[in-house]
C-alpha cells in the first residue's frame, strides 16, 4: 500500500509531459497478461532509495481521448432497427456491460455455445476486438466497431441469416442499479437477406429471446439481492 500510494506521486508527466495518462507496473501488466506494443504502453521507471526501481508502463490517455472524439459514432438507432428487445434489469449498467463483454461471463449465459473467446488487437477489449461464438460447428464472429463505456457498443457480426449489424445499449433507470438494455439489430445483407429471414427469422428470434432470458436468469443468479428483471418489450419487422 505504500509502495502505491508513493506510485502516484510519480514522475510520468515531468518526464513525458503527459497531463492524462495511466502508469502501470510490470507486475500488473504481467498479470493481466497485456502485450505493451500492441497496446500502445511506453516503457518507465520509477527509483526510490529504500526500494530501488519499480518498472511500469504508461499508457497515453490523452491520445486515446483524441482518438475516441474524433471517431464517429457507429448505431443502430430505434427507427433503422429491424429488431428490438428491451429488459429492464435491476444491476447497474456496469455490471451488465462487463456480463456482456467478457467472453468468460457470456459463457455462462449463452444458450448452446461451446466456446466463447475474443481476439483483442489493442491490447483489451474495445473497437477492432472480434468476439468468436461457437455453436458446434458454426463460429460466429462478432467485430467490435464501437464501444462507449457503460452506455452502448456495436459490433457487425455474420450468423445463419445473413450479415447484421447490433447495438447493446444501457439506459440507468433513476436512482440505485437499474438499467435498461436494448439489443436493436439491423439487417444489412440486402433483399437475399429479407427472404432468408421468411425462413429463419421465427427460429431467429427464438434464439434471441433465449439468450435474453439466460443472460437475466445469469444476473440474478450471481446477485441475488437484485429485484427480479421484467421483459419491457420485443418487437420485429
């Protein structure tokens, strides 16, 4: 606890005239099994006399900022979805992002998958990580191609019907941990596509509503002090 209190009093800014930043040790990145290029770390050192040095790296929060503001935002709004499904669930939108996210936890929702990895080219998960779903001997990839923190993310993905496009969005609910999650799906496969789902869009939004219903069941398992969640609306076209 010293040794991190010490820590934020460090020398990153004097040395690299970075105001935002994230220092992390080696031990931690280590840890978190992080490749420092492919995330974009830059090596540093701190040296304390009773100590010694204490290796780290820094990742630039200021040019990741940048990057984030001057990137266009990718949607589904309401009115371009072909398909939506809300719940309301009594968590906050923290933990239903990270039950979302994280292959290990969708795992343990996901009706029929086998396996659940993700491939995280900048180092964590984020815009250009691709989520791999497989269903026996289906793999479903789902691309990560914008993510905004706990309020929405977006991924293209190809599955029985066709090319979609889905936005996850998390909407707080007054006050205490309750959120609103709306998966909105758009087809984007083209006039094929829209007779494809005359044949396998019952089965479609059969599976959805499954997966719905396994990712509740799954928060209320792992939190039971959470009020019982309620199925607000499904609608399709």
């Amino acid at each position: 606890m010293v040794l991190a209190h010490r820590l934020l009093k460090n020398s990153v800014t004097e040395l690299t005239g970075l105001d935002g930043y994230a220092l992390l040790t080696a031990a931690c990145v280590d840890g978190l099994a992080i490749d420092p290029p492919a995330a974009g770390l830059q090596e540093h050192r701190e040296r304390y006399d009773d100590v010694g040095d204490v290796d780290g790296w820094v990742l630039d929060l200021e040019h990741r900022w940048r990057d984030e503001q001057e990137r266009g935002a990718i949607a589904v709004s309401p009115e371009a979805a072909d398909m939506i499904l809300i719940e309301d669930l009594a968590v906050s939108p923290a933990v239903v992002w990270d039950a979302m996210t994280d292959p290990k936890k969708q795992m343990l929702w996901r009706i029929g998958a086998d396996a659940v990895d993700m491939d995280n080219p900048g180092g964590a998960r984020g815009v250009g990580s691709t989520t791999h779903c497989v269903h026996g001997k289906t793999t479903i990839a789902q691309e990560i191609l914008d993510w905004k923190p706990y309020s929405y993310y977006t991924y293209s993905e190809r599955n029985p019907v066709g090319m979609c496009l889905w936005t996850v969005a998390l909407e707080p609910l007054g006050e205490g941990d309750r959120t609103r999650m709306r998966w909105l799906v758009k087809l984007t496969g083209g006039g094929a596509q829209r007779v494809a789902m005359m044949v396998f869009g019952r089965r479609m939004k059969k599976v959805l509503n499954a997966n719905l219903e396994g990712f509740a069941d799954y928060l209320a398992r792992t939190y039971p002090r959470a009020a019982a969640p309620s199925r607000v609306s499904s609608s399709s076209v």
